[in-house]
C-alpha cells in the first residue's frame, strides 16, 4: 500500500475536503447513534487492532478510541498525506499508504478489523476487485473487512427530483471513471474472489432534512452535501479533455440550480441516502 506521490482525488484536493469529511461523519454517526462497527469483532478485546482505510484526518478513529480497550491499536491509512495528523493521537498512528497498492510492512496480515468507508470510487485505475482484495490483505487470520459505500440508484421511485439528480451525476461519474455506476453492489462478489468468508450485506439509509428531529440537526445533515454537490457537478459537466472534467453526458437540466434544489427538497421534504454495510472474514 505505497502511497503515490501523483494520486488523484475523485473529489479533488480542495481547502473544504476535510471539513466535508468532518461534517458528513457527524451526520452518519447521529443517523448510526454512534455505532461503527458492524461486522462481529470484540471491541474491548486488550490487543484489538483496527485499521481504517481512507481516514482523512482521523475523526472516525477518535470516536471509535473511546469504544474499544485502551490498549487497542488503531491505525489510520489515507493516499493524501496532507490530510494526515503528524502525530500519534494516544493510541492511533497513521501513515500515508495507497489501497490501490498490496499492503507492506506491519500493514499486511495485521488486523482484527480494516474498515472502509466511501473510498472504493478512487480505485479505478486497478478496479474493484485488486482494490478489495488488498484490503482483504490486511486482515490477520479471522480478522473482519467492513466496506460501508453509497448505493447510487437515479431511478428510485421514492427519491425526489433533485435527489435523482445527484444520483444520475454521481452514477455517471462511476461509470466514466470505470469504477461501474453500481459497483458497489458487486463488492460482496470480489470479497468472496478475495477469498473472503461469511460474507453479508446490510442496507442502512441515512435521512437527511425534514426526515431528521430537531431544526439544527436537519441544516447539519445537509451540509457535506452543499459543499459536494456544486464539486461533483463541476467534474461531471466538464469536458474529458479538460484536466479535472469527466464528461459525463446528461441534460443541463440535471445540473441547473441543484445545490438549492437539493437544499429545498431536503429540508421541505426529506432525502434518503442510502448504502451498503458489506462485511467478510479471513478464514482462520
């Protein structure tokens, strides 16, 4: 898992990326009442050691710090090192590291658990099953992968206009970068390929807006998505000759005034995200 020095960011390497980050692990968490860890991993066991696979600056790995055994080891992997803390936090450390790239060094074989979370879309230029079977690669024998991803679906009959707008650009833009526009229903299959047993899949949806108790709480589920939707918009619309563009074809009318549509049909009416929770373990 060598981090390159030339990654490339689906979402691009911009000022907010981190404080999006922040803000939607707040809003999954409220949604989750704080739960992590889906897959059947003994939390307090003493020599616990977890790895979290694209973790930005960390902040799911000091909430999931106070739910295990202070001699837990947690470590936290991103490609953008810039994202990274440069220090240990108690007991978290973090290195840059590529899921793109086999696992090396104390990474490989190592862990009780390697947790994912909306970070496979980066992985097309080796595609989904190298992807999961590096991480698979970093589970010691019994050791749990939990991959949490979106399940993007433009033509679900209980999303609102503007919702199916974001999801037709973000299904677009998988399918453009090679990735699938469904691939994440396909992740069980490559962790089976990966030599992966007991797999299975849960299906959580994540409200958003009008759905959520309490006027601040609504207006904080929607913000990572007000930073998002304008930058995946962008990537989409633009040429694939131009150097961030994807060129994704779809009628301007998917793109006009979506940042307030999906603001006003959140908070009037009420969206569902929807993901996959897909677990699987190393055989002892």
């Amino acid at each position: 898992m060598a981090a390159k020095e030339d990654q490339e960011y689906l979402l691009g390497q911009h000022g907010r990326e981190v404080e999006r980050l922040q803000k939607q692990h707040r809003w999954i968490q409220s949604c989750l009442k704080g739960k992590i860890v889906f897959a059947p991993v003994e939390l307090d066991k003493s020599s616990l050691r977890v790895l979290d696979v694209g973790c930005a600056d960390g902040t799911l790995l000091r909430d999931l710090q106070k739910q295990v055994s202070p001699s837990a080891q947690l470590v936290g992997s991103d490609v953008m090192g810039p994202f990274l803390p440069t220090s240990p936090q108690g007991n978290i450390r973090y290195v840059q590291a590529d899921i793109c790239e086999p696992p090396t060094g104390d990474l490989a074989g190592s862990f009780d658990l390697t947790h994912v979370r909306y970070v496979l879309p980066g992985c097309a230029r080796v595609g989904l099953d190298t992807a999961v079977a590096n991480l698979a690669a970093t589970l010691a024998p019994g050791g749990w992968l939990q991959i949490q991803e979106m399940n993007v679906d433009p033509n679900r009959p209980d999303a609102g206009p503007a919702w199916q707008d974001v999801n037709s650009i973000l299904s677009g833009m998988f399918a453009k970068i090679g990735m699938g526009s469904q691939f994440t229903l396909l992740i069980a299959d490559s962790m089976k390929k990966a030599g992966l047993a007991n797999v299975s899949v849960e299906t959580i949806d994540l409200p958003m807006g009008k759905l959520i108790e309490g006027e601040q709480q609504r207006k904080d589920s929607i913000e990572p998505f007000k930073i998002t939707i304008p930058v995946i918009s962008q990537a989409a619309k633009e040429p694939n000759n131009v150097e961030t563009g994807l060129g994704v074809e779809l009628p301007e009318s998917t793109y006009d005034r979506l940042p307030e549509r999906f603001q006003d049909e959140a908070m009037n009416q009420g969206v569902v995200f929807r993901c996959l929770v897909i677990v699987g373990q190393k055989p002892v």
